[in-house]
C-alpha cells in the first residue's frame, strides 16, 4: 500500500501482508495493522508514536505532542520521519 501527499481526518489500514509507505501525509489518528510487512514514509506533523514489532527494527522521531501514530506488525520494520 502506498499513500502520497494525502491529508485526512485519519488513516485505519489493515493488511495481512505487504509493505505500507506513506510519502508526505497526515493525519491526527494513524492506526497501521500488518502481519507482515515494513512500514515507512514521512508524515508532514508531530506525531506520539506507539510502535510494537514482534521482529523488525524500529526508527521514528521521539514521541511529541500532535497527534497519534500506532503501528502494530508481527514482522516488520518501522522508519517513520517527520518533514
């Protein structure tokens, strides 16, 4: 799943398998479920994010005020950034 330059109240994605890049999005609630899969990308505000990787590594800026980003996948790497 890739998702560019799109702005929405929130982003809920589900996904038993594959990789999730978001380039240059926001959202104040990110909510990203994958069994399998790496999840990347920029987001364009601060985000509070709450990650859990059974197996993967995890890089994302130091949770700060803005709004949510949970990310939950079994095996997966996660790199987050803001722009």
């Amino acid at each position: 799943v890739g998702i560019t330059n799109v702005i929405a109240d929130s982003f809920d994605i589900d996904t038993a398998s594959g990789n999730v890049v978001f380039d240059k999005c926001d959202a104040d609630k990110i909510d990203v479920d994958t069994a399998s899969g790496d999840v990347s990308g920029t987001f364009l505000s601060e985000k509070n994010f709450d990650v859990d990787t059974a197996s993967g590594d995890v890089n994302t800026p130091r949770s700060s005020k803005g709004g949510v980003c949970k990310v939950d996948t079994a095996s997966g790497d996660v790199d987050l950034d803001i722009v």
